[in-house]
C-alpha cells in the first residue's frame, strides 16, 4: 500500500508540477528552489518529508506510521522525478581515448553533438583525446559496448543531465 499510494501520489504531483501548478506549499517551494541548489523537486519533497515524519516519530514515540510514511514518499519522489524530469533524460559520457577518430566516426551514428578536448594522462604523461556527448538513458548500453569493441582501455565516465540548451542557428 505504501509503495503503490507513494506511485499515485507521485503521478498525481508529478503532472501537477510539469504542467505548472502545485498540490501544497512545499511543492510551491520545492519548485523554486530546488534547480538554485542543485536537487531535484522530488527530492526537496522527500528532504522535508522524512525531516517531518521523523520528528513526528519522536513526538508520538512510534515509528510504524512514520517509517510507512517516508516509504511512500520515496515512491512518490522517485515517480515525480520521472514524471516532471521525463522518460528521456539526457546522459552525459565522457571517454577518455587514444582513437577518437574511428570512436567519433561511429559515435556519429547517434546523430548529436560530439566535442573533442585534448587532454594529457597524469600517470602515462601521454597524450589523450577526451570526447564529449550527450545521449539519451536507452543510448547507453550501445554507446558503452560500442566504445570499449573499439578502444578497450577506453575510459568512460556517464552521469546524468538536468537540462540541454542548443542555440541552434541554421
């Protein structure tokens, strides 16, 4: 119950929030602060509700309904996330390489952005080629067998992306 009352709750606040409106005042508030400090809004949520529930567990001496409590507001955080964030949230790779050419041609196929940086290796004092890109979540899997098929001892380093802006000019 706790986990499938943490989902509903979190559709019904997640598409509240994504389509610009709120269900109480900690969403209001979440809403804008959470980008200026660098959290998600379900995780403003979540920050105060278990702060919230765990005094209450000290107030009333019993944990049962607090603990329920914060299990479904986990449900609820990582479904708002999902709804307001989107299915298809950007990741960031960064591979670290001695064959950018033959990776980016390839790399290529995903149809986006590649940068190059040139880079030097501390421990090996060689010179390396670090390429960035930004591919969605289901792009990974591929990127990643893709990238080490053709440079084994590639480095790759992947984390998440809030927001992409292109100033795109044709």
């Amino acid at each position: 119950c706790a986990l499938f009352g943490g989902m509903i709750s979190g559709i019904g606040s997640g598409l509240s929030i994504r389509y610009g409106g709120a269900m109480d005042g900690i969403e209001v508030i979440a809403v804008i602060f959470a980008k200026r400090i660098g959290i998600t809004v379900g995780t403003f949520v979540m920050g105060y509700n278990v702060i919230l529930y765990l005094a209450s567990g000290v107030i009333l001496k019993s944990w049962i309904l607090p603990l329920y409590s914060i299990v479904t507001y986990a449900a609820a955080l990582k479904t708002i996330d999902f709804i307001v964030e989107g299915i298809d949230r950007s990741k960031a790779a960064l591979i670290v390489t001695n064959k950018p050419d033959i990776i980016c041609e390839k790399l290529s196929e995903f149809e986006c952005g590649i940068t190059l940086m040139d880079a030097k290796g501390y421990y090996s004092n060689s010179d390396k080629t670090v390429i960035y890109i930004i591919v969605n979540r289901f792009q990974i899997t591929k990127l990643r067998t893709m990238i080490h098929r053709l440079d084994e001892k590639a480095y790759i380093s992947i984390s998440e992306v809030a927001d992409v802006f292109s100033s795109s000019t044709k």
